[in-house]
C-alpha cells in the first residue's frame, strides 16, 4: 500500500512547510475552506473514517453531534496524550510531518465551527511539542492559521497544552479537566464533550492520526479513502508493533489485515526464531489474543467479533518464553499506578489485582487466586465505572487469566505458604504528648 | 413530571428528580456513598447501581434522572446487588474493621450499609496486606477536624464542599489510583469557618470533629429540633443531648435557611448550654444572698414590683417571642414600667442556604428581629448605660448576656443605687448585687420562637428539664450528679424558662389575660393581638419534639 500519513518518513527536511507543500500540503484546507461546515463533515462521514484513539467512533458523526445554534465559542482539541503501554504511532506522525496534523486541526475546526483548538500533548512529548509549536508558528506566518486564514474570513488559533504525566488524562473527559486546569478526573457522561466540553461548551476531541487522515479525505475524496481496507474499517492504520518481533516499528497498512500479516510478513516474524505465544492487538489495555487467534482481521469489527479491540493498534507481542504470569503483573502494575482514584471499583481493584499477582510471581500463589482476579475484574468492567480504565485494566488481567488458566493453576501447585510475618514488640514508652488528642 | 417504576412501586416526580430521591419518594432506599443532597453529583462510590429496564449496563442513580415511563430495579435486581456487594467488597477491602474503637460508628453510612444489606453468607475474599497511610491515622487538620485517612472511602464529599459551599477550596486529593488521600490545600491549617460540617459530610469516620471525640456514642445521643442561638441567621439544629447534657449541635435541614450546614461558630456554642451557675432562686437578705422557694418568690415579688415607685426593664435579644411578649405586656403594659433591648453587632456571619445564597447577619443574637417586630424599643452600649442611669427605682434585667455593658462599672455602679432583680443562668456580676436572683435554663430547655433575619418564625423545643447540678468528669464532659440508682442523672434543677416565671407573676398579679400555661398558648394570643404576628400558626411552623438526627437520615431525608 502506498504510504498515506507516513509518506514524508525519509523525506530529508520533512518537517518544514515548504516539503509539505510541494507534496500537495494544505491544499485540503483551501479546498474545505471554500466548501460550507456542513458539507466537510458529510464529506468526513461519507468516507467512514473511524477515531483511532481506541474506541473507533465515527469521526464525521461526533462532529455531527456538536449543536449548530449554541452560542458562544467552541473548541476542538486533538488528543496527543499517546500513553497507551505499546503505542507510538502518533508520536511518529509528529515526528515526520506535523503539518498534516495541523491542516486536519484547520479542516476540523472549520466543520465543527471552533475558533480555537488545542493540542493535549503528553507531558513527556518534550521534543514533540516543540515540533509541533514550530510548525504551528510556520502555519501562522505563511497565512493558513490566525486571523482571517489564507483570506477566507476564518480565524483559528492553535495552541499546545502539555500533559503533566498522567495516562488517565488520555480519556477525553479528563483530559479535558487537565486542559481546564484541574485534577485529570474523567467526567460522568451525559452530557458528552460534543455539547458540554472544555470550559463548559461544545468540544470535540479527536486522536492525532484521526486528523492526520481528514487532509488526506479532503484532497482525495471520500471514495478514495472508503475504498482502503473494508467496508465500516476504511482507510489507513498505522500499527505501532513491539515486543519479541524482528523488525518492531510504525507500519502504516490498510485496516483489515490480519495479524498474521504484520507480525510475520512486516515485522519479520518472532525474534530468534521462537514461536509467538500471544500479542495484544492495541496495546495493553485490549484482552489478549493467542497465537490461535493470529488470522483475525486488524480492524475495528473484526477484533470486536474476536472478543478484544483494535485499541490503538499498539500491537504488542509476546513470544513461548514469556511467562504469563509475570505479563499480567505487569500489566497490573502499570494500571494500578495509572487509575486516577475516583471511582471504587477501579482504585481498589486495581491495586488488589497488582497484590494478588505480585504475590503469584513471588511464589506464593493460592488456590482461590484466579477466580478471585476474574472476580474483581468481572465488577470493574461493562460500566462499573465512570471511565473505560476500569475495562482496561479488568478485560486485559481477566483475559490473561481465562485463556492461559493452566498457567497460574501450575502457580498455585508450585506455591510456598507467604512467610509469617514477625510483627516487632514495641517497648512501652508511655503515653505520648500530643498523641491522639 | 415524569412518572418511573422502582421495583414495582408507581411514582411520579419533578423533573430532573435522581433516582435516590425517587426512589425515597417511592420509600425505597437506594444506599449511596458520595451522593449528597446539596453537593454535586460526581457518581464515584458507585454503590447505587440500579438495574433501568431497555439498558444493558447498570447505571448509577445518583446521575441519572427521572425520565417518564422508566422501569427501575434495584432491591428486585440480582445483578444489581451483585454490583453492590462487590463495590462493598472493594470498599471494605482497605477499610480498616475498627468499627468498636471509631468514633463514627452508629452514625457511619459504611457501617449501616454493610448491617443493612451485606448479605449474612458474604465473606471477602480480600487476603492482601490492608493498604494503610502511616502517619494520617490520628491528624489533626485544622482546629476542629482530626483526620483518619485509613478510614476514608474517597467520596469526595469534604472535597465539594469546601469547593462549593463554604468556597475555600481547603481540601484536596493528593496523589492518585490507591494511594490518594485527603490533604488540607498547600498544607495549611484546614481553618474553614465551616469546617465542621466537612467532618458531617463525611460518610465515615476519617473526618471527626475534635471537640466531639470520643465524648459520647452516637446512639445514646437524643436529637431535639432546635434554632441556633449564634446569630440573627436562624440555622436550624438538632440539640443533640444525653442524660440532660448537652453534646453537640448538628445541623438540621432547612432548604431556605442553612440547607444541612452550620458554621463552626455556631456549632461550638453547644457546649455553653450546660452552664447553669444559679440553682436556686436567691433573696437577698442583710447582705447575703440565701436559697428561697418559687412558691415564696411569686407573691413576695409581685408585690415588690407592684410598689415600685419606677420600674425598668431590661430585656434581651435572646428571649424567645413568647417572653419578649410576656414581658412588654407585664412590665409595659400593667406596670407601666420602661422596656428596652439592648443590641449589638457581632461579628459578622454567613450561612449558604439550599439555594447556594449566602445569608449574612451581623447581630449578636438570634431574635433582635423578633424584638423589632413586638416593637419593642431597643438601644445600644451607650442607651443601655444611660437608660440604667435614669431615675433611681426597681431594675429588672431579664438576661444579663444581652449585652457586655451590663457587666462594665457604669452600669454595675448604676444598678447598685436602687432595688434589682435578675434572671440568670451564667455567672455575672450583677448577681452580687441582685435582691432577687432569679435562675432560668438554657436554650436546650426553653421553648419558643425565633424571628430569623429572613423573617421567617422558626420554632426551638425543649430537650429535657432544666438540668440539676452538673460536674465536670476526668474526661472534661459535662455529667450530672448520681445522688441515687433509680434517676441516674440527678433531680431536676429549679431554673424555670422565663415564659413560665411571668406567666405566674402576671396570675399572681391577677393578670388573667397573661396567665398562660404554655408558649403556644402565649403565641396564639400574640397572633391574635400582634398585627405583626397576625395568621402564623403555631403548629404550623411545627416541629416533632424528636427526630432522628440529620446524620441517621442521611439514608431517608
């Protein structure tokens, strides 16, 4: 497939604006610019682009859902919190060519009616923010964003908002408390962002690669990219693999490959030769596949008819030598640190399962262990909370444990009884000032 | 109006009504965690899950509205209780089991929920070290709130009010996923003129108020509706008492005066009221002031006052309508005497109602509105001082806590010239100069009305019989003495409400239109002649002598 957002990968100079003009850059935007609001996002709908942040909305749809009448301003926010364990797509796209994820901010803002827009980048994006606040500041001065863009009577203004190290501030609503100001605390939903967002009006948020294909949609025309991949998976993807593959990287394929494809064909195939054992189809948050399940399809329906989600595409794999155990301990870990603390299950959970499989992979495993996790992931999953870190950390760990049980059931054989702790004698020291009051 | 089932039961309600208020209305509880009344919605405990017929994810009804035709499950649903159980389980998973030794229990939503609804066979599976805060067992954050972080369940309940109510955005969250905690902002002292309430709001026993520690368990407590006598503002408040002593004051809800808040100000002057330093009534005779009897006071003080060449009254803003009345009638009105009331400002005070306005007060007392409204003349420090100056005759000062320039030189020098009697509770030193040392209870056993700065007239019930002596423990708590086994706190003391001492004055005067034999029957004539009380109903304004306090209702109301 020819590349789409990664074309400018080895170009020298990528970065600049003049590189992404020669190659046809911001004529999307002069072409939407000439079209009505509406018609771009018919346009965007038509081409059946779906959010790849994860959850694989329609992209034309949530625009859509921002009221026409609401007086007032608006705001469209491209989401670059990338924190997803094993996703380094967008980051990539940053890298290379950071004008076409301004031109689609420029496209979108234009179909939703938002006169500024924001860029929520991940603390930790240092270099990547600064490429970015560059080529904003290349966009301005060549006349396509600020007051009154390319002539067009239009006024956008682009601003970067780094994140402060927060994964949860990924999920829309958080993300927009932090970009407010406050604690990254997801936001109960209805209402949703597309009527009460940031500061209180009308925002969309949408992924960096979800606006680095609206150009592409825009120049080339709806058909075009609806004819990529499959019908309801259209368009372009790119595939950020890892873990115990020959060649890991960005891959930019047509959705609807089959894992087998880009683990085999495009990576290179299990490093050293080994057999693959499992992989995450979009980073760690997606239930686990195993190598039985490698023909599924790489799109949106098809991981979902699988039991598990595209995600992000983050696909990580893991090879026969990994333990599974010790994966999902891994995994706990990471959400267990992540979970922002608001809602029950989710806060305590979290940290339960982190306990329970620490303790497995310490050697101390219990006979009621598994069912335990299933359990506690069972009542943090399907809405049992506010935002989806609930799911994603439950449906990963529940996963992990339904299709690998023979593992940690050879854990609970294996198990030494947890150490007796000594709890040390204190002298008496009488009773101390100011102690209890 | 949207009309919803919850669990079979038919029950229309006001639009944008939440599922636990319906469902109350229906009489069905939902339980709920960080769900309160007058705080924002945040759905974060997720213990009121609830089954909605057509959904396929449960949904929590703190967040979700009434809507028309809505088949709600909740005790019916098995999923629901399952979601339930597991959310206590999460819960009690780090809460430490120290129910016997924590001061919240018997007033601990937690606590009620897991006897309430906890199936018996639940047993958790939770065998992991318990997740503690060393350090945070015991802190004291500000002057009032000592807090137990391993107690908390992380509502958020404080954390919205300080934001919402009392706006000092004092506590905080402070870092994240298990290991958040409760931290006052910055680090400073939780100094919230309302700080109090954020140890009520809380659900659990992490937030406890200081003063109230340890002094009493909450179910021993009896709760009688009261008003606050810190201001003009009129919150409404639960006496909370055991044994005729005073322990604290709650706050009791009152849309359109202080919601279910109380400032800190307020909420300490529970305390006051077990003061009683005069006994006795006393007759001072050569020089010394010596015990005598109601039945020898009324007749030997009547005459007294009616041979008073002039008479002058003192009254206070801190009598109930019903006395204020009493004592213009009587000493106005048949004796011909000169009243005043002297007033003050205070410090000023503020009070958000359920309609998140802020109501202020600047008055020291809770009824200078209701002396307004009888008429009643009043003066300031100076007024008081020349008033007390003027011709030398009977003095009769009916609360010397009206006003501080009763205890200054002046006046003391000013009421020794001629005849006084006073009425009093705590110690003052125009008791050393009083002929007749009249005592009178505190608020907690008085009955009446105020007038509140909004101009509504609020009704306070006596909590029990004026207390008979009291002494102070090894702990520092006001306790009765146990004379005998068979009434463990003590006879009753003498002190009689001032209502009940004018009204015999006045039969003993034979003043047949004021001999009245209680302030409901004082304020249906007051009604009746007063244009300024003209068609309030006694029992109208009604309150139930005992209620369950606004903390066990926490569930229902």
């Amino acid at each position: 497939m020819e590349a789409v957002l990664l074309r400018a990968r080895g170009v020298p100079d990528s970065r600049a604006i003049a590189t992404y003009l020669a190659a046809g850059g911001y004529e999307g935007w002069k072409k939407a610019l000439a079209m009505a609001p509406d018609a771009v996002t018919r346009e965007v709908t038509d081409s059946e682009l779906r959010g790849r942040g994860g959850a694989g909305f329609p992209t034309g749809r949530k625009w859509s859902f921002v009221p026409k009448d609401h007086p007032g301003p608006r705001y469209l926010i491209c989401n670059a919190d990338e924190s997803e364990p094993g996703t380094f797509k967008d980051r990539e796209i940053i890298e290379h060519d950071p004008h076409q994820v301004i031109e689609g901010i420029a496209i979108a803002s234009y179909a939703v009616g938002a006169k500024t827009a924001y860029i929520y980048i991940r603390g930790e994006f240092v270099r990547w923010a600064r490429i970015l606040e560059e080529a904003i500041e290349e966009a301005r001065r060549a006349g396509f964003l600020g007051k009154n863009g390319l002539g067009s009577g239009f006024d956008l203004d682009v601003w970067v908002h780094r994140g402060a190290g927060a994964y949860i501030c990924g999920e829309e609503t958080a993300l927009l408390e932090s970009l407010e100001g406050k604690r990254g605390f997801p936001r109960l939903k209805p209402p949703f962002p597309a009527v009460v967002g940031a500061f209180g009006k009308p925002t969309v948020v949408n992924n960096v690669e979800t606006l680095a294909c609206v150009p592409h949609i825009m120049t080339r025309g709806a058909h075009w990219f609806a004819s990529i991949g499959r019908p309801r998976n259209t368009g372009p993807k790119l595939f950020s693999v890892s873990g115990h593959v020959n060649r890991p990287g960005v891959y930019e394929l047509p959705l609807g490959v089959t894992f087998r494809e880009i683990i085999h064909e495009h990576c290179g195939g299990i490093r050293g030769g080994r057999k693959l054992k499992a992989f995450f189809p979009g980073g760690t948050s997606a239930p686990i596949m195993t190598a039985a399940e490698v023909d599924v399809q790489a799109d949106f329906d098809a991981c979902a008819q699988a039991g598990t989600m595209l995600g992000s595409g983050g696909v990580i794999v893991l090879d026969e030598t990994v333990d599974m155990v010790e994966a999902a301990a891994n995994v706990a870990h990471f959400y267990a640190h992540e979970s922002c603390g608001q809602c029950t299950p989710c806060r305590e959970g979290a940290d339960w399962c982190k306990d329970i499989l620490d303790r497995m992979v310490e050697g101390h495993a219990r006979a009621a262990d598994p069912e335990t996790l299933l359990r506690i992931c069972r009542f943090s999953s399907s809405g049992m909370t506010i935002c989806p870190l609930g799911d994603a950390y439950a449906l990963p760990i529940s996963s992990m444990v339904n299709k690998f049980r023979e593992e940690f059931d050879r854990r609970i054989g294996t198990a030494t009884p947890l150490p007796q702790k000594k709890l040390p004698v204190l002298p008496w020291a009488g009773p101390r000032p100011g102690f209890g009051v | 109006m949207p009309k919803l089932t919850i669990d079979g039961r038919t029950v229309e309600v006001a639009a944008g009504t939440n599922l636990i208020e319906a469902a109350r209305a229906a009489g069905i509880e939902i339980p709920f965690f960080c769900y309160h009344p007058y705080l924002t919605v945040v759905g974060q405990c997720r213990i009121c899950m609830v089954e909605i017929q057509g959904q396929p994810r449960l949904a929590v009804a703190c967040a979700t509205p009434a809507a028309e035709g809505m088949v709600v499950k909740s005790e019916t649903s098995e999923r629901a209780r399952e979601a339930r159980e597991a959310v206590m389980e999460f819960l009690l998973a780090n809460h430490p089991l120290d129910c016997p030794v924590c001061d919240q229990a018997g007033e601990c939503l937690l606590q009620d929920h897991s006897m309430e609804e906890q199936r018996a066979t639940f047993t958790t599976h939770m065998t992991e070290t318990r997740r503690t805060f060393p350090g945070y067992e015991s802190r004291l954050i500000g002057p009032h709130v000592i807090q137990n972080q391993n107690r908390c369940i992380h509502c958020s309940r404080c954390i919205r009010f300080t934001q919402e109510i009392s706006e000092t955005s004092a506590l905080t969250y402070k870092s994240r996923s298990n290991s958040t905690f409760i931290d006052t902002f910055d680090g400073k002292p939780f100094e919230d003129p309302m700080s109090g309430c954020a140890a009520d709001v809380c659900p659990v026993g992490a937030l406890t108020v200081r003063g109230f520690r340890f002094r009493k368990r909450a179910w021993k407590l009896r709760s009688t509706p009261s008003i606050c006598p810190g201001c003009s503002i009129g919150c409404n408040i639960f006496i909370e008492h055991h044994e005729r002593v005073v322990y604290r004051f709650s706050p009791r809800e009152n849309p359109g005066v202080n919601a279910t808040w109380l400032c800190d100000y307020g909420r300490f002057l529970a305390e006051s009221l077990n003061e009683q330093a005069y006994l006795h009534p006393q007759r001072r005779v050569s020089g010394q002031l010596a015990r005598a009897t109601w039945g020898e006071v009324f007749p030997a003080l009547s005459t007294e006052l009616k041979a008073a060449r002039s008479l002058r009254v003192v009254a206070s803003a801190n009598l109930s309508n019903e006395e204020l009345y009493l004592a213009r009638e009587l000493f106005g009105r048949h004796l011909k005497g000169e009243i005043v009331v002297p007033v003050f400002p205070g410090e000023p005070r503020r009070m958000k109602n359920g309609k998140r306005e802020w109501l202020t007060s600047t008055d020291a007392h809770p009824n200078s509105h209701g002396a307004r409204r009888l008429g009643m003349a009043t003066v300031d420090g100076e007024g008081l001082v020349r008033f007390l100056r003027g011709a030398a005759g009977t003095t009769v000062i009916l609360d010397p806590s009206a006003h501080p320039s009763l205890a200054s030189e002046e006046a003391l020098q000013a009421l020794g010239r001629g005849p006084l009697v006073a009425f009093a509770r705590a110690k003052h030193p125009v008791a050393d100069l009083a002929g007749w040392l009249l005592p009178t209870p505190s608020l907690a056993s008085n009955e009446g009305t105020f007038v509140s700065s909004t101009g509504s007239v609020q009704r306070f019930a006596p909590a029990f019989a004026p207390p008979g002596t009291v002494h102070r423990t090894a702990t520092g708590a006001m306790s009765p003495t146990c004379p005998t086994i068979a009434s463990p706190w003590g006879p009753p003391g003498e002190a009689r409400p001032l209502w009940v001492v004018l009204s015999s004055l006045a039969r003993e005067m034979g003043v047949a239109t004021l001999d009245l034999s209680s302030p409901a029957d004082i304020f249906a004539l007051m009604a009746r002649t007063e244009e300024s009380f003209a068609g309030v109903d006694w029992e109208e304004l009604g309150v139930q002598r005992e209620q369950r306090s606004y903390r066990e209702r926490q569930h229902v109301g």
